[in-house]
C-alpha cells in the first residue's frame, strides 16, 4: 500500500496527517501520542490546533485518558478546548 501526498508532500506523516485536516481530534489520538512517547507540551500544543476536537469527557472518558497515562495538564486542555468550542460566539 503506497502512502498517498498530503499538502504536495509525498509521505508526509501518511494518513495521520491527511485525516487530521478532515475529522476531529479524538481521545484515542491523544492517547496515541502520549503512548509513542511525545511530550505533554506538543500534545497540548496539538490540542489547541486541532481544527475540530471530538473529547468524550465524561467520567468514564477520563478515567481511560489517565488509565492510559494522560497527565492532568493534557487532561485540563482537553477540557480547555471543549469549553471554547462550546462557548457562545459574540
């Protein structure tokens, strides 16, 4: 299977990066990035970027984020992004 170009770069981070500009941040993608090992400041960073998050921040979400290894300070952006998307515009 050949990885497809994303923004004219072939290869480019594959199909994480393509999908990221059409769906939205999910758990299971913060958790993937804690788990390959990238700090809490770049996934906090990614977070913040994200054109759309889809955060399932119920009790038992946040229990798997941090069961998982997600740190508070992750966990606080989450929560962070989920109140500004939900926030009434002016």
């Amino acid at each position: 299977m050949a990885v497809a170009a994303v923004n004219g770069k072939p290869g480019s981070s594959g199909a994480a990066a393509g999908n990221a500009a059409h769906k939205a941040l999910t758990n299971a993608e913060v958790i993937a990035m804690v788990k390959s090992g990238i700090d809490d400041d770049t996934v906090i960073q990614t977070i913040r970027a994200a054109r759309a998050t889809n955060f399932d921040l119920t009790n038992a979400g946040q229990q798997n984020l941090t069961g998982n290894g997600v740190s508070a300070q992750v966990l606080a952006a989450m929560k962070a992004r989920t109140a500004r998307m939900q926030a009434p515009s002016k």
